[in-house]
C-alpha cells in the first residue's frame, strides 16, 4: 500500500457508480450494503423472513424461516404459495395488470408485446389443457422449445398446477433430450415444430420424435405451432397446442403449494459422464431471485430489462422467466442468433424497445468487439442505465470495451458470479453501493457466506488463489441432485467438512473484492455454458473407431476455453483428417452442437497415472502451454513423464 505506483494503478482501475445512479439506486452507497449484509449475517432469519413477506405473496406463512440439517435444507416450513402465482397473478390487482410482461422478438422480426393480464389469461389456459389431460402436482414434463413465449407460459402453466419442469436447452441432440427425459422419468414433454436461428429452421419435434423411440412412459407430446414447417405427429401421442387450447378456460386457480416443492430440475454438466439433474424448490428460489432482481439489476418499475440468455439455462430460468416476472419486471426476450440478420441486432433491439438494463456473457461481447464498433455506434443507446456479465470470468479489457462502448461510461457494470446450482446470483455488485473494478465480481450479496480458502478450509490470505466456497445454506440453494442425494452430498458438502463446494477457484484482495478464476475441477466453461470432460469423453468412446479419448478446455481468446480432445484409435481406423471431422459431428450429434470440439489431436497413447487415471492435467499443460506439440512422439515422452511422476 506505500507503494505510489501501486495504488496509482489500482486508483486507474476503479469505476465510482455515478452520484445520478446512486441518488436513484435500491441501494445506496458501501455502508448500506454493509448494513444489509451483516443483519443478514446477525438475523438470518428476520432478515429473509421479512424479505420473503414483502415481496413474495404466501398462502400460508411459515413456522421457521429454514431448517438446516447438513446438508439439507427447506426454507420457509411449512409455508404455501406459488411461483406462477406471484409471476402473474399478484399483479393483477396493481397498476401492473396492463404493464408489458414480456416484450418478445422473433428472429425474423416478428414481434409481441405481451401484458401481464394477457400473460396470466395464456398461462391459466395452458395449465387447464394440462389439467384436463390428467397432470398435476408431483408429475414431470420436460420442455424443448425455441425462445417463444410459449416457453414461459409452458413453465408457468406447469408451476401453476405443481407439475416440475424440466426445460432442456434447444441445442442439445436427441441423446442428450432422451437421457434427460429418461432420467426424469417424464410422462409429459412440450415442444414445438421448431425455432428460427440465423435464418435456418431448428427442427426440435423431429428430435423429439428421435428421442423418444426410447422413452415409452412419455404419454403426451404437446406441440406449439411456430414455423409450420413439416412435421410428423404419432396418433394417440402427439398434440397441437392450438388444437387443445381451442375451448380451454381462462380460469384456472394456482395450487397453493408446500415452499419446498420442486419447482424444476435442470441439467448440467459434472465430472462424471452423467449430467446431474439439479433440484430446485419453490418458496426461497423465488426470494433471491425477487432480493437479486432489486439488489444487483437495481430493477424500478419503468425499467426494460434484457438478459440475453437461452431459457434452457439457469440465467433464462431466473433473470428471463421467475425473477424478472415475480418482481413485476417488462422482460425482453429475443429468439434468435446475437448476428443476425446483422452483427447489430442486439443494439437494434436495444434501441427500438429503450432497454435500460441489459445483461449479456463476455463471450458475446468477445464476438462484439472483434466486429468493430461501428456496430453499436450505429445505434442510440442512451436507454441503457446498467450493464450485467454472467457466465464466465470477465477480462479486464472486454469489461473496460463494454463500459465504454455500449455504456458510454454511464453505466455501472455489474459481473454477476453464481451456478445452475445457487439458483441465484450470490456475488455480485450492487451498482449503487461499490466502486467497481474490471473483472472482479467483487462482494457476497446479503446472507452468502462466501469465502476463499485453502484445502485444509482455512481462508488464504489476501490476493492469493483459493477454493470459492460458501459456509451456510442460502435461499435459492439446490436442494439435491435428482434421485441421487449422495451424488449430493459427496461433490457439494464431502470436498471440505461442512462448507459447500463451488468446483471454482478465487482471489480475494486487501479490500475483499473477489475475483473468480475458472473451474478446479474437469468441467469447462466454453462460452459461458459448462461442459464436462467426462461427457465428451463418453460420446468420444462410443464412436466406432476410437479406443481411447481425453477431453481438456485450452484458453480461446473468444469463447475463454475452447473443447481439445485427445484420442487414441482403434486398430484399422484411418486417415485422420476426414476421421477428425467425423468425430467432432459425432460428438455434435451425441451431446449438442455447442460441444463439438474445437480440435481432434490423434496420439498412439494418452498419459496415465498407473491406476489408470488419465492425467488431464498434464494434458492442460501441452494445450495451454504449447511447451509441448502435439505430436506422437512427444506424447509417448509425455505418458513417459507421467508414469515416472505418479510413481514418486
Ligand atoms: C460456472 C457456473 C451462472 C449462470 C451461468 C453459468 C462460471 C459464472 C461467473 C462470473 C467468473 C463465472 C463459474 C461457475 N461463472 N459466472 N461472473 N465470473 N466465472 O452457470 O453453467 O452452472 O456454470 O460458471 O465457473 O462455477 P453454470
């Protein structure tokens, strides 16, 4: 600190909120965010429980705020209410029954603006079809659809009645659709004929249709008209949505439900081959994401709110459908590609709805900037107040371009840090209350007790690289891993006694700001979605001519890792570079195209502790490091190495 130079540079890298933000801002200045979080620290329990009443409608109210009984958790016991309820319903007795609920932009430029009157008459329908062809509460359907606003109603017309969703992101293969359906045991899947993405028609029912050959307990496949392209529909198992809708009620009462009911399981990649069907309940998901909506998006009532994720992800699920909607928010949704037509239509939609709040993932803004920026200088974007970044570490560089470029120095950026598994946003800034530094996600919101420590669990001093955990249960956290609570227990709370697990790793500096590094264990972060070596590894070893596979992430300039893949063949396979094309369409066919890896290197023999164990570290190393090229030789020098260390 008596370091002129350094305090210079670290003064340089600051960004104060400005004093026209705070005046306005939820929450104002460090010491307010100082009170909020130590009296959520101090009264755990008033603190949420006070929360949970003020912006939440219940039923019934609960006898304790939450129940702790490591590694489980329920918040709000015994408490009723409903999360399609307070998305919809609430608000039809305020001034926000004619507000735009959902402001929705096809990629052909077809457009809706949906009310919350509307939004609550559509989703009432809905769960009537559902009702009438015998769904309710406990049951599961999955959802495979474009980024319409059947999507939204498809969930909340399932919440409504307490059937738990599964949306499945419209980029995953029909291997990946049928395991997650199977998984779930879903009797009821929701779809439609398909999606637009730059220009092209996204066939999802013809991927339904090949899913299902083997899923025989789906009973019901509903299918939403929107490109009318051609499709086949199995009698006595296929549905047009318009067909049931035609005489369905407007009337449909919410089901009060337990707070701790499963609202919805998503997927996501962990570091075996099998995705984990992460479990999230109703009651204290939708409490952080309504405290996030106020405390990180500073949301007020006339604000044009756009995260630009895909539903079939946790950022749509709580900052595109459940937080935005249950704070009474006008959210945008956009259907299609970031480039399409142009590399402008993000700024296009900016401009023709005034959005002032605008959140994105650094790969996107990577894509940005590498298309120069007369593309958003084209465009008025004076609307935009506050800017948001999810997904993946921000580079100090792509957040100095986002601030300057798209907020024109105005705008507060705020990186949000949290998983599919905290449900909501855990570390972030509050726009109004922190100075901000580029590629910080900065301090732990109000009751999240982050921390960065070592692998004995005590917390590293500052400015040196830890493990990010979190000491006490918070609101929206996962409740389990579906039908596999050990699964649970091991990777989340079995790593470090007691405390949860993120799988990431941090540095905290002499002020506490914490800056996330990227993941400790096998998953990668490619383009803000996360991918498991594991996985690709499998899809990898179930083509023909492949033997062996090891899958690491090597640093990508645009989308921060890039998927690289070992493999080792089997006898008689050859000619490597058609092979090397064949196995990344492999892969896209057996996962989704977003996991095609981005290079096939063949090697004679992978490196191997002599348990077996592949040693993908050492594979890190040859990828991210280039010391070592990638050719056989070196390889076999490389397995060479490892035996030698692994017996040391
Ligand atoms: C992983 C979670 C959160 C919704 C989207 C991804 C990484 C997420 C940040 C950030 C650095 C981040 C972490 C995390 N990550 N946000 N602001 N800075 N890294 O959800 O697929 O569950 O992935 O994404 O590595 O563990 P996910």
């Amino acid at each position: 600190m008596t370091d002129p130079e350094a305090v210079e540079t670290r003064e340089e890298s600051v960004y104060q909120p400005s004093p026209e933000f705070v005046r306005r801002a939820n929450v104002r200045g460090m010491e307010a965010y100082r009170a909020l979080y130590a009296r959520a620290e101090r009264q755990p329990e008033e603190f949420w429980g006070e929360l949970a009443e003020r912006e939440l409608f219940w039923f019934e109210k609960w006898s304790h705020v939450f129940e702790w009984a490591p590694p489980f958790v329920k918040w709000f016991v015994g408490a009723k209410t409903n999360a399609s309820y307070n998305c919809l319903d609430r608000h039809l007795a305020t001034p926000r029954r004619d507000k735009t609920a959902i402001l929705w932009e096809g990629e052909p430029g077809d457009q809706r603006a949906i009310s919350y009157f509307e939004l609550h008459r559509l989703v009432s329908r809905f769960a009537n079809v559902l009702k009438a062809r015998g769904w309710r509460a406990g049951d599961r359907a999955v959802i495979y659809m474009p980024m319409i606003p059947e999507l939204p109603v498809a969930m909340l017309a399932c919440a409504r009645l307490g059937i738990t969703h599964s949306v499945v992101f419209g980029g995953f293969s029909a291997e990946a659709l049928k395991a997650r359906i199977q998984d779930l045991e879903a009797g009821l899947i929701i779809t439609a004929d398909g999606g637009w993405r730059r220009g092209r028609e996204v066939r999802l029912k013809e991927t339904v249709d090949e899913a299902l050959i083997e899923c025989p307990q789906v009973r019901d496949v509903i299918v939403y008209r929107r490109t009318a392209g051609a499709v086949s529909m199995k009698a006595g198992r296929d549905l047009w949505w318009h067909d049931l809708d035609e005489g369905a009620s407007d009337v449909c009462p919410a089901e009060p439900l337990d707070a701790e009911h499963p609202l919805f399981v998503l997927y996501t990649s962990g570091t075996t081959g099998k995705p984990k069907g992460i479990l999230h309940s109703t009651g204290g998901y939708l409490a952080q994401c309504v405290a996030t909506m106020k405390w990180v998006f500073d949301l007020h009532e006339d604000d044009v709110y756009w995260c630009t994720a895909d539903i079939g992800w946790v950022t749509g699920h709580s900052y595109i459908v459940y937080g935005p909607l249950a704070a009474g928010a006008t959210t945008v949704m956009y259907e299609g590609a970031p480039d399409f037509p142009h590399f402008d239509r993000f700024w296009q939609i900016v401009e023709k709805y005034r959005v002032s709040i605008f959140y994105t993932s650094p790969t996107a803004i990577r894509a940005l900037i590498r298309q120069g920026e007369q593309w958003p200088d084209a465009h008025d974007l004076s609307s935009l107040r506050l800017l948001g970044s999810v997904g993946e570490p921000i580079n100090p560089a792509a957040w100095e371009w986002y601030h300057r470029v798209i907020g024109k120095g105005r705008c507060p950026i705020v990186d949000t840090w949290w998983q599919t598994e905290t449900g909501a946003i855990m570390i972030s800034p509050m726009p109004g209350a922190m100075p901000l530094k580029p590629g910080s996600a900065s301090f732990p919101l109000p009751g999240v007790q982050a921390d960065v420590v070592d692998v004995y669990g005590k917390p590293v001093e500052a400015g040196k690289e830890g493990f990010l955990i979190v000491r006490r249960p918070w609101p929206s956290m996962l409740r389990t891993i579906w039908r596999d609570p050990e699964r649970y227990k091991s990777q989340y709370w079995g790593r470090l006694p007691g405390v949860y697990f993120t799988g990431d790793a941090a540095r905290r500096d002499a002020e506490g700001y914490i800056t996330v590094l990227g993941r400790v264990d096998d998953v990668m972060n490619v383009s803000g979605h996360r991918l498991s070596t594991m996985e690709i590894e499998s899809a990898l070893v179930r083509h023909p001519s492949v033997a062996e596979a090891a899958v690491v992430g090597r640093p990508d300039e645009l989308t921060g890792q890039a998927v690289c893949a070992f493999v080792t063949l089997k006898k008689g396979a050859a000619d490597h570079q058609q092979l090397g094309e064949e196995l990344r369409r492999w892969v896209a066919h057996e996962i989704g195209g977003f996991a095609r890896p981005a290079e096939i290197r063949f090697t004679e023999s992978l490196p191997k502790t002599r348990s077996g164990k592949i040693m993908r570290r050492l594979l890190r190393e040859i990828v991210t490091t280039h010391s070592v090229t990638g050719d056989v030789t070196t390889l076999e020098d490389m397995a060479v190495v490892s035996r030698l260390a692994a017996e040391d």
